[in-house]
C-alpha cells in the first residue's frame, strides 16, 4: 500500500512540474512579443491624413564622382551625403500625392531645377496627376538637398483619408500596394494600325481607281484638275464619303497616339478620361473619328457657301478635292511613321517638335497648292481668292486650336 501511496504522489508531482513548465514556457512567449511587437503608425503626411503606399527610403541614390553616376544609398558609405535622390514613377501613380519632409530646412529638385524651398519639420504635399501634367513625362528624378544623413529625410507616395471615414491603423510591414502599370493604349495603337491597314486594304482591292487617285503624289502637285473626274464633280458621292471616313479614321488614330504620349490635345483631358479599359477607348476612338468626319463635311458645306459669295462655284469642288487628297496622303504618311517610331524608340521628350513642325509645314504647302490650283481654273483677283483661301482654311484652322489648345 505504501508502494503505491508513494507512486502516485510523483506522478502529481510530476505532473504539476510538466504544468509549471507550460505555463512558464507560454509567460515567457507573450512577454518576449510584447517587447518586440513592432510599433503602429495611424498614418503619414500633414496630422497623419494619408496612407502610405511607398516609401523611398530604400530607393535613394547619390551621386558618385569615380563612377560618374548615381548609384543606391549604402548607410555605411554615404552617411555624410546631403542631396539624396530617387525616380518617381509618376504613370503608376496617378490619383496619389507625393509627401516631403526635412527636419531640417532643405530644398527641393525636379529634374535638377530647383522647385521650392522645404522647411523644416513641414510636410509638401504634391499631386502626382499635376507633376504628370506639367512634366508629361512617366517618371521623373527628384532630389532631396538638406542635413545630411537619411534620417533627415522623408519621402513617400501617400493617398488621403476620406473625412467621414474611420481612422485605420497601419503596421510598419512592407507590404506596399501599387497600382499595376496599364498597357491598354500599347494594346490599342497595336490593334488600331492593323485595323487602318485593314480599312486601306479594302478602298485598295474595291476602289483600286479612286485609291490611286487620292494617293498620288504626282496627280497632287498637278495644278490641271480634271473637273470632269467623278471624284471631283461629286464630293458627297459614296466612294468620295468612304475615302472621307477613312480620313476621320486615320486622323483620330493620331489624336489617340498623341494623348497616349502624355501630349494633351485638348486643354480638358474629361475626353479621355472616360475608363480605363480596351473597349473604353475603342468608344473613344469611334467617337472621335465621327467628330472628325463631321468636320470634314462641314468643311465641304462652308465651302459652297463661302464660294458662291465669292463666285468661286467652279472652284469648289477641286478645292475639296485636293483638301482630301493631300490630307489622306500626309496624314497616312504620318501615322506610319510615328507607329515605326515609337515601336523601337522612346519619343517622350522630342515628339512635341516632331508632329509641330511637319503640321505647320503641311498647313502652309496645302495653302500654297489650293492658291496656285485655284488660280489655274479662274482668273480671280488676288485679294479675293486670298481672303477667301484665309476664311475657309486659316480662321477654321485658327479657332479650332483655341479651342484645342
């Protein structure tokens, strides 16, 4: 009886060292993540009103002068640096604000210009959608000049509480939430050539006549036009619409492919700002190829009324024509050779200069030929055909850029 009396009590006692040891073990677990749990932040920014999305604390560089470039921030090697700098991705980022501050008073550089001065302890608040607009560029290099050292600096990509939202905590985890970059415009200036192929494709195998006519060169600098022609004589005729509405096509596949390069065509981008999606901007594109169709008939009906004015009837319907002809041959050319060029190079910086100087080269030439083609048929007074010429190419042409621009 002893024997077992003995047993039993080191078993309890064995038993409540085993519990002593797990509750000891559990203890010392909720102690040691109490210590060590990481901080939480309710937010960044002016009275901590946005929400982190980036932070560039590790995405510093500094200018190194054996290497003549930039190269990352190392802690160890570049404590003393006072401009630190980094690439803002501005395409990806659309919606968000960019968030400065110093603790120090600094300055602030955008593309190696100076922009403003930062004061210390005092948050700049920037809009990516206005950086994206001035600069019309994807990304910009922004540098941070002040006390040197990293702690100095802060600098995020931050989106703002909604007032009657509640106040979220954020941990300082790196999971950071990123747009993801869009390639609709890529996917459509690719569909959209091969569909202007197909359109110029089709006028070629059914209206091989008229598609040789409207295409050459040779018959567009001839100032003996044959007003017998049918394209001539009747300009509303169903082969003259089709060749007008292809026209409307190419013209709006380039207002889309300028829009695409950060170039606004209009001063108000509410026209392109619908979605952002494929079939968003396939609307888009037939919407404004119908604009452009529009214009070129009421071009067409501003002519009549302007030449019987001036007595210019038998003029009209060569001056439409050779309107057509040389806007489907610069405007085909045009396209061709800004999609070759943008498939194999960037053309951010220098694609203003590009399409500005062969417009206006156009513009003028076309000017050029309707006076001398018009002056070919009739022997009208100069002053006449000039300020007819003025009324319905240059005041047009004129009123849409204000408009535009």
């Amino acid at each position: 009886m002893k024997e077992r009396k003995s047993g039993r009590v080191k078993k309890q006692r064995q038993m409540h060292g085993l519990i002593s040891l797990f509750c000891s073990f559990i203890l010392s677990l909720f102690l040691f993540s109490s210590t060590t749990a990481q901080p939480r932040a309710s937010g960044i920014g002016p009275e901590g009103r946005y929400y982190p999305i980036h932070d560039f604390r590790d995405d510093f560089q500094v200018y190194d002068e054996r290497a003549k470039a930039y190269i990352p921030y190392i802690i160890e090697q570049h404590a003393g640096q006072t401009a630190l700098s980094a690439y803002i991705d501005l395409e990806s980022n659309r919606h968000y604000s960019l968030l400065v501050s110093t603790r120090r008073d600094g300055y602030l550089f955008i593309n190696a210009a100076l922009k403003r001065k930062l004061r210390a302890d005092h948050w700049q608040v920037l809009s990516i959608d206005s950086l994206f607009r001035v600069y019309r560029q994807p990304e910009i290099f922004l540098t941070i000049y002040g006390a040197p050292g990293l702690d100095d600096k802060q600098l995020f990509i931050g989106y703002p509480k909604s007032a009657t939202q509640k106040q979220v905590i954020l941990g300082n985890d790196n999971l950071s939430v990123r747009p993801r970059p869009r390639t609709i415009y890529d996917n459509f200036l690719s569909l959209g050539i091969l569909f202007l192929l197909a359109t110029h494709a089709f006028l070629f195998t059914f209206y091989r006549r008229a598609f040789l006519r409207f295409y050459s060169l040779r018959d567009l600098v001839s100032f003996r036009a044959q007003e017998e022609s049918f394209l001539i004589n009747r300009p509303l005729s169903g082969t003259n619409l089709l060749f007008t509405l292809n026209l409307s096509f190419v013209i709006a596949y380039l207002i889309i492919f300028v829009q695409s390069r950060n170039l606004d065509v209009f001063a108000s981008r509410t026209l392109f700002l619908g979605g952002q999606n494929f079939g968003w901007l396939i609307g888009e594109f037939f919407l404004v190829s119908g604009a452009a169709f529009l214009s070129l008939i009421g071009k067409y009906v501003l002519l009549e009324v302007m030449g019987g004015l001036y007595k210019l009837q038998d003029s009209i319907h060569v001056h439409y024509f050779k309107l057509l002809q040389s806007s489907l041959l610069f405007f085909t050319i045009l396209a061709l050779f800004l999609v070759i060029i943008a498939f194999n190079a960037p053309m951010v910086t220098w694609l203003p200069n590009v399409l500005l100087l062969p417009l206006i080269g156009f513009y003028i030439a076309r000017l050029m030929l309707l006076y001398f083609a018009i002056r070919s048929i009739e022997p009208i007074k100069n002053l006449y055909l000039f300020s007819y010429l003025c009324i319905v190419e240059l005041i047009p042409l004129i009123i849409g850029l204000r408009f535009a621009l």
